[in-house]
C-alpha cells in the first residue's frame, strides 16, 4: 500500500509541477499574440495613412485590409488553440483532484476498518462470534418471512383495488349504457304517428217521397 501512496503522491507532484510550466508558457503565448496584434493594428494604421497619398486610394486600402484581416485571423487560430489547451488542463487538473480525494478517502476508510478475522477451515461452519450475532441470525428468518407477507399483502390489497375500480368503471359503463336506450326509446316513442280516426259512417238515405 506504501508504493501505491508514493506514486499516487509523485504522479500529483508531477501533474502539479507541468501545471505550473504550462500556465506560464500560456501567459507568455498570450502576452505575445497581443504584441503582435497591437503591431499588425499600427501597420494597418500606417499603411492606410499611407494610401491617402497614393493615386489608387481603394486599391491601396484593400490590399492594407486584407493584409491585416489576414493577419488578425491566424492570431486569433492561435488564441483559440490556447483556449483549447488551456481548458484540457484545467480538465486534467480536475480529475487530478478528484483522484487524490478518492484516495484520502480510500485510506481513511482502510485505517477505520477492523482487522480481518481469520478464516474457518475448509469444510468447518463458522460458529457465530457473539450471543447477539447467534440472535441475530436466529430472528433473521422470521424478519424476511414477515417482509415477505407484507408484501404478498401489498400485492393482494393492490390487486382487489385494482378488481374494485374495473368493476366500478363497468357499472359505470352500464348505466350510461341504459340511460342512452332509455332516452333513444322515450325519443322513438313521442317521433311515432299518432292513431287515425275512425272513419264516419255513410249518411242513411232518406225515405222516398209520398
């Protein structure tokens, strides 16, 4: 375990040590890429002062501006690159961190651990260490077999629930079911002619005339 403390202390030494080269040949990089952008900002300068007293003004300052533009973007390609490294390290230094505090915990817990007790024999049942360990086992089984009905209870009471809410939306269903037909047949039965009167009886003819 000793070995293992020391790597882990030189790896962190080392990561720790070129964190320190890398961040000052970073401030260096970037010192440098704004003394070149400060210098290619006064040629721009200069050089459109400069095409004032040319005869083909436009032309001059096309080529001033594009020389610049030029310039400008492979200063910022290495700018970005910095950034790039820049945030792999910070990436690195984390996990850096992350590992050396899940070795301190790591030792803590192994410092805090009993030592081993020695292994029973091939073969042999081990015998339990303590009146309370032999209690322990002993109330274990009824503790499962009681966690266990419960949750055969769980499962029944969930079930007739489950039986309770489908027979519920079934009687539901009738009766709506029958209050549709009741009011289909009560709407047939006032749409339904009414009965034809009777005819009359012809008129009786009248008795012939003396």
């Amino acid at each position: 375990m000793s070995i293992r403390r020391s790597l882990s202390f030189a790896l962190t030494a080392l990561l720790a040590a070129f964190a320190a080269r890398a961040a000052d040949d970073d401030t260096s990089q970037r010192q440098r890429i704004e003394r070149e952008r400060s210098d290619v900002e006064a040629r721009a300068h200069a050089g459109e002062a400069a095409c004032a007293e040319r005869f083909a003004v436009t032309a001059c300052l096309l080529e001033v501006r594009a020389e610049r533009r030029a310039a400008m973007q492979q200063l910022d390609h290495q700018r970005a690159l910095l950034d790039d490294v820049q945030r792999k390290r910070r990436a690195a230094d984390r996990e850096a961190r992350i590992r050396e505090r899940q070795d301190a915990q790591a030792r803590a817990d192994e410092s805090r651990q009993p030592p081993a007790a020695a292994t029973p024999a091939s073969g042999a049942t081990a015998a339990p260490s303590s009146p309370s360990d032999a209690a322990e086992s002993a109330d274990s089984a009824p503790r499962e077999a009681r966690r266990g009905a419960s949750a055969a209870a769980k499962e029944r009471a969930a079930a007739a629930g489950r039986a309770a809410a489908s027979k519920r939306r079934a009687e539901e269903v009738a009766a709506h079911r029958a209050a549709v037909e009741q009011r289909n047949r009560e709407r047939d039965a006032k749409r339904s002619p009414s009965p034809s009167l009777p005819v009359p009886a012809p008129a009786a003819a009248s008795a012939p005339v003396r």
